[in-house]
C-alpha cells in the first residue's frame, strides 16, 4: 500500500508546463482535464496538474512500439 504525499510537498504543474512536458498543445491538456482522464485542482480561473498525475498518464499510454 502506498501512502499519498502531503499536499505540501505535491508538485503542481500549469496547463502550459503539462503541454511542453507532452509535447501537445494546451487545448489538448484542457480536453484531457475536462473530460477527467488528467486530474486537476482548479485555482481561480486556471488549472494546476499535479506532476504525478502527468507521469502516471503517460505511463499509462505509452505504447512499445514493435
């Protein structure tokens, strides 16, 4: 069983910094927030993703190619 962090010590990533890290653009990281394949905490007007969420997705679609 794996223990959560604390929020304190979560790393949180802009819409943007998450695009760069996918290299996709930053529509398509709102259309994965809103349709809630990518978790996010709302901040205001913006949105934050927490930095494991980002890792956890990509591994989860990463695709070996044969």
């Amino acid at each position: 069983m794996t223990t959560k962090p604390a929020l304190s010590e979560v790393r949180f990533l802009t819409v943007a910094e998450v695009a760069k890290v996918m290299r996709v653009s930053k529509m398509t990281v709102y259309r994965l927030v809103h349709s809630g394949e990518l978790p996010a905490v709302r901040v205001g007007r913006s949105f934050r993703v927490p930095e494991t969420a980002v890792n956890e997705y990509l591994e989860q679609a990463y695709v070996e190619a044969m």
